[in-house]
C-alpha cells in the first residue's frame, strides 16, 4: 500500500460537503461536518488540517436519537462558562 492509496479513502469537511450537497440537493456546511465528525470521534487530525475516512461518511450520515441530543446539550451546559470563571477569578484577586 502507498501512500496515496491511504490518502485515497480520506476527505475533508469540504469535500465531504459539497458531495452531499450535489447528491441529495440538501445545503450542508464543511463546519457541520468537521462538528460531528469531532463529536462521534471519527474526525483524522494531521496538523490543523482534519480528515474523515471514507468508510465513516455513513455514521455521519446517521441521525442522532433525541436522547443523544439531550445528553450533548445537558453536558454542554453542565461546563464551567469562560467568562463567569474569569469573572470570579478577577475579583477574587481584588479581594487579595
């Protein structure tokens, strides 16, 4: 196997986009996939640029169950927000 056989069965975001969106007619961003490949953990990074295999184009396909959905969002608002945290650091050390 050479090296562009294995680059061959990898796409980007874009790439992977714009398929979907000449096949099934359906806008699709670079951003949402490169979001969802990240989050089912099927997201190749080599350096900054990222990567999906061909073979995982399907899982991205897939539809999440609304209990995924509902557990995504309940851990997204379950994080400490930047701002707050940096808020009570700073006057924590005005109080100092």
């Amino acid at each position: 196997m050479t090296k562009d056989d294995l680059l061959d069965g990898l796409l980007t975001p874009e790439e992977i986009a714009r398929r979907i969106t000449a096949s099934s007619g359906v806008h699709m961003t670079a951003r949402t996939i490169w979001e969802k490949a990240r989050r089912i953990g099927v997201a190749k990074k080599i350096g900054r640029a990222m990567l999906v295999a061909v073979e995982d184009i399907p899982a991205l396909l897939k539809e999440e169950s609304k209990t995924e959905k509902r557990e995504r969002l309940i851990k997204k608002s379950n994080r400490p927000d930047a701002l707050a945290m940096l808020q009570r650091a700073r006057k924590k050390r005005a109080r100092a």
